[in-house]
C-alpha cells in the first residue's frame, strides 16, 4: 500500500494507474490517505504510519466520551485507559493499515447515534450526515468497513415501530442508494459462494474466550447491563458484531485478528461501562473506587496492555502468523550491498508492495500459488507465473539472476522454494525483526550464475 502510494507521488504512477492497482482496489482510500500523509510530512515510515496514530488519539477521546455519556465520569477513565494501552490497539496504531482507523469510526458512529436521540429532530439531522460521511469513509478505508452500515441500519430499524414502517422506507433506501454508490466508486465485488465457505469457530472462540477472558466476560455483562437503557444501539451493536464473527469466522480464507479489530473498542467500552456501574451499585458514595482499583489491577498485572513504551508492538501476540513482519529494511539493504547493479539484474520474486518502497524496482517475474497460466500484473507490468516449470524456463532463459524468496507459507509455490534449495545458490538469509526475534518472519536471497 504504502508503496504504490509512493510511486504515485514520486511520478512513477499515474493516478489512474496508483488508484486501480489491483492491490489496493479493497482500500483505495487508504492508500490516499497514506499517499497525502507523504505530501504533508515527507516520504518516510514514519509518514506512513502518522494516519493511524492521528485516528488512534481521536479513538481516546472518542472512547472516553461514549463511555462516560453511557454510564459515568469512571467509566470513561476505565475503557480509555484499557483502549489506549491494549497491546493490540498500540500494535495496529503504529502500523500503516486502516483497522485502527476503523475501530475509531465505530465508536464516533455510536456516540453519534446516542446523541441524535438526545437533540430534537432537526439538528439530529446533522449527526446522521455526520455518521453517513463517517461510514462512507469507512467503506473507502477497507473492504470491512462497508459492514458498518450495519450499525446504522441496525439503530434506525430498532427505532421504528412496526406501525411507522412507511416513515422508515425514505431514509432506509437513502442509505441503501449511498451504499450501492460507495461499493461501485470503490470496485467492491460481493460474490456470493455461501455463508460456511470456511470453519475458523475455533480460533474465534480461542481469541475471544481464551486469550481475553476477562475483557470479553465483563464487556459483556456491560452490555447486557446498559441494554434496557440503550435498547437501540445495543440491538445495533449487536446485529454489527454477528456480522462481523460470521464474516470472519466463515467467509474469509483465514482467520485474521485485523479484521475483527474494530469489535475490541465496544469490548473495552463496555468493559469500562461495566466496572462504573459496579462502582456505584456496591459502594454509591465511593463510585470511584472499584474502578480505579481496577486500573491499578490491569497495570500491575500488565493484563493485555503494555506498561512501558517500547520500539515495536508485535500484532502477531495474541495469534501467531497473523500478521508478516518480515525484516525487509535490513534485507534490502544487504540486497543492494551484495549486489551494487541489482537495477540492472534479473529479479524473480513473489513480493510487490515492500520492492517497491525498499528496493525502489519491482522484479521482472513474480511466482504466485494457485496461478496455472501466466498473466501480466496491470501496476508492475510483468508477468506472473505460478509453476516450477515456468520457473526453471525463465532461469533457462536467463543466465543469470535472483529469487527472493519468503521462506514461510507465502504466495511463493512450495515446489519452487524447494528446487531453488536444491539447485540455486543461497546468498544470505534474514531471520526475524530484531524487536520480535520470537517471531520469525525469514527471508533468503538465491542466485543462479553468479
């Protein structure tokens, strides 16, 4: 993302070209964002990731806001301090990808809805333009985000008696026709192959009942908690997050933690919401003091949040393999100091976006699994092949070259990683990030010729 977000506003890449990469056509905002990021405060990785870190604050305060509206000035303090120093929060902060930015939305679309029932009808009107801008953004930041008009739908249906359904009819296919603009402006394609394509149940049931015990059991007490009181939004929280598990538990190809991001802001909202109310139930005089011991008890036994600063977060700590955190700045930079003429040489690999922001060329062949005929990539234009066979009549037709190659399941055909071992030459490897050296992520350089 970041890379094609480079080429553009270095000339390489027209927009057209930047805009319809097929890489990015799933967040084309984001690559905007990034791309704007890097005219306001240079080129750098640093650019890269100032967006996520900007939307992270915002999602604070945001967090801080709902929670102290919904139930008390403590139980704002509770879920902030749980949202600002969740590992898994600083981890997707810190990393230029949109889930942060979505998790963000999410709560600034429920103190939104909250407050649209609290002005009268005409000014509400501004906090439903505000959540449609909101939500559109969303749709343009990341494929998932488009399942947060489900929260929207969610609230205006739980609001409308059954008598009222005309009334309900306007504003329902108004959001339906801005919907349907969002998903065609944004090239959103929703092939219908079944609900159960796939069974991820189990890591789902891991992550939320095993690996956040606490954090999912008192959210939900929370919820259940506030639901009289806020009947309509916790209707539409809950329609969002059955779409969200069922989307991540049965229609996606893997399990990733980044894509149910978004539902851990309304965990540690609630979560907060759930110890204020304790606090004033059991000791009304002294609401404050069950919260604030309970702060002190997520600090002192570092439960899900991170005491200190530290250099990198690792996303990959609560599901190994989630995310790739491959060393490739350090890679790179042993590429080209191996290789001063690596512009010139014949590169095969299986790796678009991190080539171009580190090695500054894409390769001239790419390996893809699942790929059985050859086809040219619309943004590299080179083509990509995904068989042994086409590998070794391309190393046949040049005498001399490079394969990079990530040596974990990656996109690379296992047969071919396994004929460059037996037959190339092994110039280096790069194991791991020296901040996540348990997390081994390697990289290996062959050659043929050389």
């Amino acid at each position: 993302m970041s890379g094609v977000a480079l080429q553009w506003i270095s000339g390489k890449l027209g927009f057209l070209q930047a805009f319809n990469s097929p890489g990015i056509a799933y967040q084309r905002l984001h690559m905007l964002t990034i791309a704007l990021s890097f005219k306001i405060f240079g080129i750098s990785e640093f650019s890269a990731r100032i967006p996520s870190a900007i939307v992270f604050i915002i999602g604070i305060i945001a967090i801080y806001l709902l929670a102290k509206k919904m139930s008390n000035l403590w139980g704002g303090i509770v879920g902030a301090f749980l949202y600002t120093f969740s590992h898994l929060n600083l981890a997707y902060a810190t990393q230029a990808k949109p889930y942060s930015a979505l998790e963000t939305i999410v709560l600034v679309v429920m103190l939104l809805l909250i407050k649209s029932q609290e002005i009268k009808s005409r000014k509400a009107v501004w906090c439903h333009a505000g959540i449609i801008i909101l939500l559109s953004l969303a749709s343009g930041l990341h494929l998932i985000g488009g399942m947060l008009w489900v929260l929207y739908f969610g609230f205006i249906t739980a609001g409308v008696k059954v008598m009222n359904l005309k009334k309900l009819l306007p504003p329902v296919f108004a959001v339906l026709f801005i919907t349907v603009g969002i998903l065609l402006a944004f090239d959103i394609r929703v092939v219908p192959e079944g609900i159960f394509r796939f069974n991820h149940l189990y890591q789902v049931v891991k992550l939320l009942a095993y690996k956040y015990t606490l954090v999912s059991l008192f959210s939900g007490l929370g919820f259940l908690w506030m639901f009289k009181k806020n009947r309509r939004l916790s209707y539409a929280v809950f329609a969002y997050a059955c779409v969200v598990l069922l989307l991540a538990t049965f229609q996606q190809y893997i399990f990733n933690i980044r894509y149910v991001v978004s539902l851990f802001g309304i965990l540690y909202l609630y979560f907060g919401i759930f110890w204020a109310k304790v606090g004033e139930y059991y000791l009304p005089k002294k609401a404050w003091l069950i919260p604030l011991l309970m702060i002190v008890v997520l600090y002192v036994t570092s439960y899900k949040i991170v005491r200190t600063p530290r250099v990198y977060y690792n996303p990959n700590i609560d599901k190994y393999g989630d995310v790739q955190i491959a060393n490739y700045r350090e890679f790179y930079a042993k590429l080209k100091q191996r290789f001063p003429n690596f512009m010139k040489m014949y590169i095969i690999s299986n790796i678009f976006d991190t080539e171009a922001w580190y090695m500054g060329r894409y390769s001239n062949a790419y390996f893809w699994k699942f790929t059985t005929t050859p086809y040219k990539h619309h943004t590299a234009g080179v083509y990509i092949y995904g068989t042994v066979k086409d590998f070794r009549t391309l190393i046949a037709k040049h005498p001399q070259g490079l394969l990079i190659m990530e040596d974990w399941q990656s996109f690379l055909p296992d047969d071919v990683k396994e004929y460059a071992k037996k037959n190339l030459k092994l110039e280096f490897r790069v194991e791991s990030l020296k901040e996540a050296k348990d997390d081994p992520w390697p990289l290996a350089l062959y050659s043929w010729g050389l």
